[in-house]
C-alpha cells in the first residue's frame, strides 16, 4: 500500500509539472506575448492592453509602492493616470521560464514618452519585471508588473 501512493503521488506531481517539451519554444512564446502586448498598448492604448494581457488576479505596483489588484483595478488605474497620447515601448532582455512550463519571469528595459501641459516631450525610462502564468487556454497573462 505505501509503494502504491508513492507511485500514485510521484504521478500526480509529474502530470501537475511536466516539463515543457521544448523550454527555448516556450520562452519564444513570452517573447511574442511581450511584443504583442508592446503593440496593443501603441494600436489599441495602454490601458486596454494591461486590461487584456492581465490575469484576473494581476497586480501591479505603481508610484509609492502602491499595489493594484485585479484586472479591472489595473483598467481603471490606467484609465485615470494615462495622460493622452502617452506611449510605452520594451523589450525583454531576459526571459526564465519554470520546469514545469507554466510561469516564466522577464525583465528589461521600458521607455515612456508623453507631452506635458506646455507641450514639452518627456521620456521616462527604467527596467520593467514581469510574471507571465499560462492560462488555461495556453495563451500567457501577466501575473505581476
């Protein structure tokens, strides 16, 4: 009896976290998640694009540590601080993924430019941290940003 739920929880950890058959395809499937969601924010605007790529349960952390949590908290954080015409673009310049294929990390570089209210143009630079989980319907939502 004890062999038998060895064997039965060893099988049940291995089906939980089988390892992706292909680890560098899979970190070329966040690199495209990255870029396509690089490209919503620019056709479709920032704050429909962090609504679209984020998990349910996403969380981000803005100015003075603030946590915003959940998708439609994030829509409206960036609906409301979004000033009009803003523009983000990044890359990631590094990207991990877990044994078992279903969460993988980035980080990398962002540029932000806007025009203030006496028209002058700003850009905002920095280094972006992102968790990506695979949904259910295999596609990749950030988890953390």
């Amino acid at each position: 009896m004890r062999t038998y739920f060895l064997v039965l929880l060893t099988s049940f950890f291995y089906m939980a976290c089988n390892p992706p058959k292909d680890k560098e395809a899979t970190k070329k499937e966040i690199f495209a998640a990255e870029k396509a969601f690089e490209k919503m924010a620019a056709e479709k605007g920032i704050p429909e694009a962090f609504y679209f790529f984020a998990d349910d349960n996403a969380v981000i952390k803005r100015e003075n540590d603030t946590l915003i949590i959940g998708k439609d908290e994030i829509k409206k954080y960036y609906d409301q601080n979004t000033p009009v015409g803003a523009k983000v673009l990044w890359t990631p310049d590094f990207i991990e993924v877990s044994e078992c294929g279903t969460m993988a990390y980035t980080y990398g570089k962002y540029l932000w430019t806007l025009t203030n209210e006496t028209g002058e143009k700003i850009e905002l630079n920095g280094v972006f941290h992102t968790v990506w989980k695979k949904q259910a319907d295999k596609s990749w939502k950030y988890v953390w940003d």
